[in-house]
C-alpha cells in the first residue's frame, strides 16, 4: 500500500547523521545523499535522526536543512523531516492564518480530521497547542465563519472509534436522515453534522452505501446539487476522505498539475501524507481516473531534487 521503500539493512541513526553532516560540508550541498538517507526513512527512523543530530552537533537539523537547500525542494525536505502530527499542526496553522480560505485551503483541515487515524488526529491537535499556544479548535473559532466553523470544530474535535464496528440498522436509517437534511439543503443541521463527525470510518462507509442503495445516488453526488459554495464543496471532500481517500488525494494530485504552472504545496502535501499509508492505491485510482500514471504526471511537471525527491518517495530510485 505504502510506496515509501526503506531498505532491508538500514545504517544506524548515528551514520545517518554522519552522511548528512557531510552532505552540508565543503563545497556545495550533496543533494543527492540527502534524498538517499531522508528519503527511505519511515517516521520513526527520521525521529531518531533528528534527536541523533541534535545531541551529536548540538544543531537542530532541522535548521540547518533550511540554510542548505532552497526552494520547493527545500520544503519538501523539511516537512518530511518533520514528525508527521507537527507537519500536519503546521499546515493547519498555515491553512488558519491564510487570508484566502476556499476549499483549496479548508481540505487540509478535512484531510487531517478525517483520512488518518483517530490517534494522528489527536497528535496533531497535541503538536499544535504545544507548537501555537492555542487550541486547533480555538483557532478554527477565531478565523473560519460559520457554518462552516461548525463543522469543522466537530471534525477536529472527534475522536472515531478505530475498530471495525458496523451496524447495518444504524446504518440504514442513519442514510435516511442524511437524505432528510440533504433534501431540505440545510447541510449545517445538527443531526447531519454528529452523524459525518462521530461515527466511525467503518460505519459511514457502510450508512453511505445504504444512501446510495436506497435513493439512487451517491450522497457526494447530492451534497453537491445543493449548491456550488465552499459548504458543499467542504463536505463533498469530507465524504471522500472518509470513504476513498485514495480518490481525494489523487483529485489533489490532479489538480496541482492541470492548466498553467504546477501547485507545488499541493503535489507535495498529498505525496508527503500518503507516501507512507496507501499511496499505491493513489496510483491506483490516479490511473482509473486520468488514464495516465501518477509517476509520469511528476516526472512531467517537476524538476531537479525536487523531481528525485518525490519520486523516491513514490519508490522510484531506490
């Protein structure tokens, strides 16, 4: 499912260190041995790597990643490094402190509540209060209008069961009452938001199915003939990340690289939160979808390190 390939023998954290403080040394930067070592790591390696070359050079390596590269290339790096709950705190806050905040921007929000785990989430609301000084939940209040405020304080604020638990008489009538508010196009109503923000993946998966079964179309499909507003939008995202996140992100993925210029954060985002979760289903669907390949989409939209380092994350130049 993971397209992150780390190697069978992985050097200890301490040469990982040791390679990397030599790429930052002499003349220019060794780009390349920095893809090699960051670039096959899981999360739990590259925090072991960080807190080696804090104690072995007492610098943050962090920091000195940011003074040695430079453009999307650099930022890429970087968030990778980061652990995953602070790189998603960070595009949170960046998301809250925006100026614009249309669907583009308020998917990050719904991606992190609703396509990871119940236990990323609360790490990510974890890192943010310790990184920030305030709550997510606090800051969705202060800089989102309602409804969609409401919403998203809900998403962020749940914490789903994670077992496969399904209940098909919950379920079934649970689509009915989706299908109720759906029609009356009041798509902030109490009952319609508990049901997206509590239930279980499991369970949604299985109400959607029922919405679909019993009226005839997917309910993605009916959110969005109520109306063309960043609501419906929000909402339609929110439903695929809980039922196929392989399919949003490969719709982010697609969207970063249609039309004029590349949407780099984007293409980096979806890459960087699925390269170690499902991002062969991506693939999968980004296929089914375009009729061409993720991987020849990259190659043909970006460049340099950039390019190896993404592409090292979808497992090419192992």
């Amino acid at each position: 499912m993971a397209t992150l390939r780390v190697p069978d023998d992985v050097p200890t954290p301490r040469v990982d260190c040791e390679r990397l403080r030599r790429a930052f040394q002499g003349f220019g930067t060794d780009e390349n041995a920095i893809i090699k070592v960051l670039g096959r790591r899981n999360a739990s390696q590259r925090k072991k790597i960080r807190e080696t070359y804090q104690q072995l050079y007492n610098k943050s390596l962090i920091e000195d990643l940011q003074s040695e590269l430079s453009g999307d290339f650099r930022n890429a790096v970087i968030s990778w490094t980061y652990d995953p709950s602070e790189r998603d705190a960070r595009l949170a806050n960046g998301v809250l402190k925006s100026r614009g905040k249309g669907v583009k921007e308020l998917q990050i929000l719904v991606e992190i509540a609703c396509a990871s785990s119940p236990h990323h989430l609360m790490a990510v609301r974890q890192a943010y209060a310790s990184l920030f000084d305030h709550s997510l939940e606090e800051d969705i209040t202060l800089n989102v209008p309602m409804p969609l405020q409401k919403i998203l304080v809900n998403l962020v604020r749940s914490y789903r069961y994670d077992k496969e638990l399904v209940d098909s008489d919950v379920a079934n009538s649970e689509a009915a009452r989706l299908y109720e508010v759906i029609k009356t196009k009041k798509l902030d109503e109490d009952d319609f938001i508990l049901i997206l923000s509590t239930r279980n993946v499991f369970q949604l998966k299985e109400t959607f199915r029922f919405y679909e079964k019993n009226y005839g179309n997917p309910i993605d499909e009916d959110i969005v003939k109520c109306g063309k507003g960043t609501l419906e939008s929000v909402l339609k995202v929110l439903i695929w990340c809980i039922n196929s996140p392989e399919k949003h992100f490969a719709e982010v993925i697609r969207a970063s690289i249609v039309g004029f210029g590349t949407d780099e954060d984007a293409l980096t985002r979806a890459i960087l939160a699925r390269a170690e979760i499902d991002m062969m289903k991506v693939r999968e669907e980004y296929l089914k979808q375009n009729k061409s390949s993720l991987d020849s989409a990259v190659i043909g939209d970006t460049s340099g390190d950039y390019k190896d380092f993404l592409m090292t994350l979808l497992g090419a130049n192992a």
